[in-house]
C-alpha cells in the first residue's frame, strides 16, 4: 500500500540524500504510516543495499558515510514517535566504543557507530583518545554487551590490549565482548589479546556484533 514511499526512502538513503530523507520522514509523520514500517521497510533496505555495494567494491567509504548520515537522519525524526507509540524497535544489544589513548582517528570508528546505530544497537561513542579507565567506566555505566576499540597506529595498537586486560580486571569480562578494528589490527592480533573478534570495515563489524549478540 505504501510501496512507492518505501522505495523513496530506500533511494534518499542510496543516494545519501539526507534532505529527501528527512522530508520523507515527515512525511511518514503527516501521513500516518507506522514509522517502525518506514524504518524497517524502507530506510533500512536502503542502507543494506549500500552495505551490499560497498561490500563488492561498487561504492566507498564516502558512500557509505552519506548514506549513514541520511539514515541518521530520518531515525532522529521518526524515533520519538515510535517512542510516544510505544513501540520501539527491539534494542539487539549496547555497545560502547572508542579511540584508544594517544590516537585521535575516528572516521572509520564513527561510521562502525553509525553501522550499528542504524542496525539496532544502542551505541555509546567515547570519542578519541580514550583511557583504558574510562572504556571500564563506560562499559559498566552503560551495562555494555560489546565494548568496541579502535587503533589506527600501529603505535597504538597496543593500547587494545590494554582495554581487554583494564575490563577484566574489573571483572566485566567474558560478559563484556570486546571487537577490535582498525588498519593495524586483525584477526590473529585480536586472538593474541583476548579480544572476541575482529572486522576490517562496518559492514563486518555489524556482522560481528550480531553474531556476537546471537542475532545473526
């Protein structure tokens, strides 16, 4: 019934389009059509289809960001009426997640945040240049599932591990799942420092979490 709108939306959101997307969100408001439908059949669709893309090597981290971002945009819109309606979208799990100390990228790790966001997770972003203390501190404020690091240097990837060995000295592991990522790090650097497992890029890190939450 509503089939030409949630194309509309799948395509603001491909086409990283974030006025169209807000405009149409409005329009789910105006209009009356469920939000968690708009959501769950015609924005996320979108960003799944870039995902996909992206995945095969059609589209770039660029893409990916815009499309984020439109996604973004449209969830601030419709989420406070889902909220007034009662009917929230099912929260797959909590997430906190940062820069290590002495490392200030954060490209990659906000579009890991975006990712996640959009896909269900509650997420908690710390920033860059994040103290191993307050990962600790996060992870517990926020009852995290998965605490998520990120080093771009090769100088600072070893604060990784320090996080891992911070969290269970402060007795939240193995209930607390750490995921590491960044150009450094890899799956065999994740194995040696206890870490539950490693992604090279969003989509993966998404794949992870969930496996991770056993919502795969």
């Amino acid at each position: 019934m509503h089939e030409e709108l949630f194309e509309a939306m799948r395509q603001s959101v491909i086409d990283g389009d974030t006025a169209a997307a807000s405009s149409l969100a409005e329009q789910v408001l105006a209009t009356g059509v469920p939000p968690i439908d708009a959501i769950d059949l015609g924005f996320v669709p979108g960003l799944s289809h870039v995902g996909k893309l992206f995945g095969e090597g059609e589209l770039f981290l660029p893409d990916m960001m815009l499309a984020a971002r439109a996604m973004q945009k449209a969830l601030a819109i419709l989420e406070p009426e889902l909220k007034r309606l009662a009917t929230a979208r099912v929260v797959v799990g909590r997430v906190v997640m940062g820069t290590v100390k002495g490392d200030i990228h954060e490209i990659g790790k906000n579009l890991v945040g975006m990712m996640l966001a959009t896909s269900g997770f509650e997420v908690t972003d710390l920033g860059v240049d994040v103290a191993p203390e307050r990962f600790v501190e996060a992870a517990r404020e926020h009852n995290a599932d998965i605490v998520g690091v990120s080093a771009l240097l090769t100088t600072t990837m070893a604060g990784q591990r320090t996080v891992v060995e911070a969290l269970a000295a402060a007795g939240l592991r193995p209930q607390t799942r750490v995921i590491v990522g960044g150009a450094p790090a890899s799956a065999a650097w994740a194995a040696e420092i206890g870490a539950d497992g490693y992604s090279e890029d969003a989509i993966g890190a998404v794949a992870l979490a969930r496996q991770l939450m056993g919502a795969a």
